[in-house]
C-alpha cells in the first residue's frame, strides 16, 4: 500500500490512504445506546440497537402504509431495493413516499423517529420492474439527516466482493414484515440467518430460483420460519467486524407459499449482494475510489466518514503548476498578546468545529489572557477564497499529560465558529482508529516556516519500535513504550524544496497525488535535541487515542460519528 503523510511543524502527521472510505463527520457502523440483550418468527429489537433501519412507506389516500425497509449510509441517503419504488402501475411519484428513521414501533411516534422526503431516486440502470436482478436503488433525501444515538449509518461493504467471506456465517436481517400471525410487525423484529452457497440454494428449488440467482445475489436462510417476509423488502443483512457494522445483503425476494401471496418461511431468502455494487454506489455518491485491495476489507475502520479527506481540486492544479502542497485540514495557530510571539504550532482539522494539535503548543494557554487565532485555507493560491479564521474557545488537553516529551502529548481544540467545507478549500481529515499502520513507504511533509504557502515532501517508513527506542536511550531520550508512540525513519535529507537550507526531516520527494482520501496517522511532537543525529523521528499515534478523542468530543456536546 502506498500512503501519503502531511506534517507541519509542532506538529502533524497524516496519511494518504488510497483506501475505502466509505463516506462531516459521518462515523459509520456504531451503535451508541447500550443494550441488555422482517423478521418472521424473530424477536424484538431493543430501541437504537439498529440505528440505520429505514422505513419506506407509500401514501395510498392520506394513509401512508410500511412496504420495505432500507438503510442509512450517509447524512442524506437511504439504500433499499428497487422494487420499493415502484406500484403496480410503475415507478411511484416522490410525493407519494415518506421514509422514517429511527422507529422501532410502528405505533408510536416517539421523539427518536424523524421523518424525511425523498429528493431523488438512483435506481439501478439494469433494473426493470417485475425482474429480480440488479435489485438496488439509492433515495436521496430532500434534507439532512439529524443524527443521534437513533439514528446512525451503517458501513457499506467495500470492493472486497468474494461470496466465501460470507457464505456460511450468522449474518442479521431486521424488519417490520409480516409475523407468523400474518399481520406486520408493530415492533421491529431482528433474526440471525445463515448464508448459503448459490448453488445450495438453487438445489433446494430450481422451480423458484433456476431463472432468477446469479452472482450479483446472495441466498440465506436456516429454512426453519425464521426470516425475511411481506414488508421486510429493501431492508438489509448485516455482518459485524471490528470496525462496526456492514450491510452486505439487500432483502430481495423469497418463494411465496403454495396459492398464496405471502413468504414461505421454509424457503431460502435471496439478497442483493451490496459488494457487487460498491462501485455504482460510490460512483453515484461520489465517493472515493479505493485504489489499493488491501484497503477494502471491513477491517479497514475509518471515522468522521462523510466528505472526510476531500480538498479542492484547486490544490491540485496548484500542485501540477509549481509543485506547491497544500492541506485542506491544516490550520496555522496564532498566538496572542504572547512575549513568546515567535512560537510555531499547527492544528489538524478532524471536525466542522474541532482541531487536533499537541498538548505542549496549548498547555499554558490561558484563553481569558490570551488568544488562539486559528487560520484555514486559501495559502495565496490564486482562485480560493479568503482563509477562514476562527478563535479558539476551548482547550482540552490530556489529562495524563505532564508536559513530558511524547507522553500524552495530544489536545483537542474547539473553534468558536464551525467551518464551511462546501468547497472543500477547507475540509476534515478522516480519522482512523484501528491499529493499522502502514508496512510500506508513504510519504511525510513538513510547513516551510519561512514560506508557509509551502509544504516539503519527504520519503519515509515506519521502523520497528525497539530499534528507535534503544537508539533514544542511548541519546538520553525517554519513550513511552505503552504503543502510543510509533517512530517514522528518515534516512535521506530533501534537497529540492522552496526553501533547501530549512532544517527539517530529512527525506526524499516522491509523488503527491491531491486526490486521494487522507488518513490522520499521529502527531509530530517538538523535535528532539540534535534532531540531525538520529535516524528517526518519534510520532505520537492518534489512533492510540481515539477512545479518548471520542469520549473528549462527546465531553464538547459532539458526537463523532
């Protein structure tokens, strides 16, 4: 995998990750109200067990009636199937549907359930009405989703589309389809089902399923009356790993019973298969592309998903005409009525109202005397529009920090004003918080301080901790060895940058490419003493902390997501 890692000094250090993110703050996959414990003979669901059901429902008259489920995947989208947008009499006006979200009992409307219009429909170009394949659609809402612990979006299943990942494990359908009783469910109904080879499927009634599977479908089912029904149609099959919760199926069709126009709780239920379709949801959403397989397992967990990671196209061209770089999330710090006025610190942008910095730059702040004047965007490149500044309001600092080198070395900065990002001059960097450090080369870039417009480029890989740690010691510096500190070599100095004599990190230029999706990795703290005589530089993880970053935005009324 090839990755890209920005820093500036005080400082900063992400990642390029040409990977699969899959979505302002969207954190996917999670569910935040703690539990004590469609769906034919299932059993009840707790309320915000699953925050990313939907419900479709048509208006027939002035009553609006539950046909199918769907999923949230974004701020603004619900994926379901096809055939849920369509009557008898064809593809069903948008003012005729209302979707819900966040209920789970159909006759109660509670405070968690909020209510939206579809904007669009994004039906699969190779979906016809009354035919099965390519069952698959995307309803874009006229308004953005108000997010809560209700109310989450669920991981989409990235490139990775092999059917063994899947085939034979406990996945869980959810719904408010018809019961054993043949009437809906009034509470919504979760049900583990086991997924089958196709041609398992096939073989248990070729009758039903000999025209219709093919490999862009998934077969589930214990065939023992539990699972999907009437009215759990769109609703989607989940699988969980690591990183959070990923729909992998779409509930499609299942036999009916003999003479009869509801399911057959005996037969297999055949899904949508979500992965064979990753390509013509992102496409559609314009999201990134993942470049690199190796990113496109759901083990591979990203935060702050929706938008994160994006920059103007405008830093690009920049790029191409005079090799200048330039970071949407990169935010200079200016310091006040300060005798220290020459201090040098930067923050990195990971919410609309938040930055992520050391502690040592922030720590003997006292923002009653003294102010934090944060800038974002624009670096005099020609076509942007003014920086955006803000004041700092608040500082969170690590409250294990103890002004010692490395150790808790992370604080959290909130903003008094949130920033716009609509045209991406200004943007967060997605954040990721699983252990998955980079194994091969990636790129670091340091600020020039004498020409803030630019960034110098380095080549650098990640080393063994022992090796830097025993080679600090023998320097009289001390690292923490609890894994919140990884350590980054540099071997070879830069010498084609704006400014050659600036003392940096030593490394070699390699390619920048703007476009891609970019990872926070850790932070740079303050330089160690005679820097040049050490083969490496000491990086504090971010992902080490990301409980804490979580847990210290929740403390700031934010919910990363």
């Amino acid at each position: 995998m090839k990755t890209v890692v920005p820093v500036s000094r005080a400082l900063l250090l992400a990642v390029f990750s040409f990977g699969t993110t899959i979505t302002a703050s969207i954190h996917c996959g999670q569910r935040l109200v703690t539990h004590k414990n469609l769906i034919f003979g299932g059993q009840n669901a707790a309320p915000g067990k699953w925050p990313w059901h939907a419900t479709v429902t048509h208006r027939t008259g002035s009553t609006f009636n539950v046909v199918c489920g769907g999923s949230v995947i974004d701020d603004d989208t619900i994926l379901t199937a096809a055939h849920c947008l369509y009557s008898v009499h064809g593809l069903i006006a948008k003012h005729r549907v209302l979707l819900h979200v966040g209920r789970n009992q159909l006759s109660v409307n509670d405070a968690q359930t909020r209510s939206y219009l579809p904007d669009d429909y994004f039906i699969h170009p190779g979906y016809k009405q009354h035919h099965l394949k390519n069952d698959i659609a995307l309803i874009k809402l006229a308004n953005r989703i108000e997010l809560s612990d209700y109310i989450q979006p669920v991981c989409v299943w990235p490139a990775s589309d092999n059917q063994d990942e899947v085939v034979g494990k406990l996945g869980t359908v959810i719904g408010f389809g018809l019961t054993e009783r043949d009437a809906m469910s009034d509470v919504l109904l979760e049900a583990e089902t086991p997924v089958v080879d196709l041609w398992d499927c096939l073989e248990s009634n070729r009758d039903a399923f000999g025209q219709q599977l093919s490999r862009t479908m998934l077969c589930a089912g214990g065939r023992d009356s539990v699972g999907p029904c009437n009215g759990d149609s769109g609703g989607g099959l989940f699988f969980e790993y690591p990183s959070g919760w990923y729909i992998r199926g779409i509930v499609s069709f299942a036999p009916n019973t003999k003479g009869e126009a509801t399911c057959d709780p005996t037969q297999y239920t055949v899904y949508t298969d979500v992965a064979k379709y990753y390509g013509w949801i992102r496409d559609t959403l314009n999201w990134p592309t993942p470049t690199v397989a190796s990113d496109t397992s759901p083990n591979h967990a990203v935060a702050n998903l929706t938008r994160c990671g994006l920059e103007t196209t405008l830093y690009e061209d920049e790029w191409k005409k005079d090799r200048t770089v330039a970071y949407a999330w990169s935010a200079r710090l200016e310091f006040g009525d300060d005798s220290d006025s020459q201090k040098e610190c930067s923050a990195i942008l990971i919410t609309e109202w938040h930055l992520l910095t050391i502690a040592s730059c922030v720590n003997d702040v006292d923002l009653t005397e003294q102010s934090i004047t944060v800038r974002l965007g624009n670096y005099n490149i020609l076509g942007l529009a003014e920086p955006q500044v803000r004041q700092v309001e608040q500082i969170v600092v690590h409250e294990e920090y103890a002004g010692l080198k490395y150790a808790n070395d992370i604080a959290i900065l909130k903003m008094n004003v949130e920033v716009d990002n609509t045209d991406r001059a200004v943007n967060w960097i997605c954040l990721n918080y699983m252990d998955d450090l980079p194994h091969e080369d990636f790129t670091i870039a340091e600020r020039n301080t004498e020409y803030p417009k630019y960034f110098e480029l380095f080549k650098a890989d990640i080393i063994p901790f022992d090796t830097c740690h025993q080679e600090s010691e023998k320097q009289n510096v001390f690292l923490p060895t609890d894994g919140s500190v990884f350590c980054v070599n540099t071997s070879t100095r830069f010498v084609n940058s704006a400014n050659p004599t600036h003392v940096g990190i030593p490394g070699t230029l390699t390619t920048y490419l703007p476009s891609s999706t970019i990872h926070l990795l850790g932070l740079l703290p303050q330089l160690m003493p005679n820097v040049e005589s050490f083969s490496f530089v000491p990086v504090v993880k971010t992902e080490f902390y990301f409980d804490w970053i979580k847990k210290t935005l929740e403390g700031l009324n934010y919910s990363l997501r």
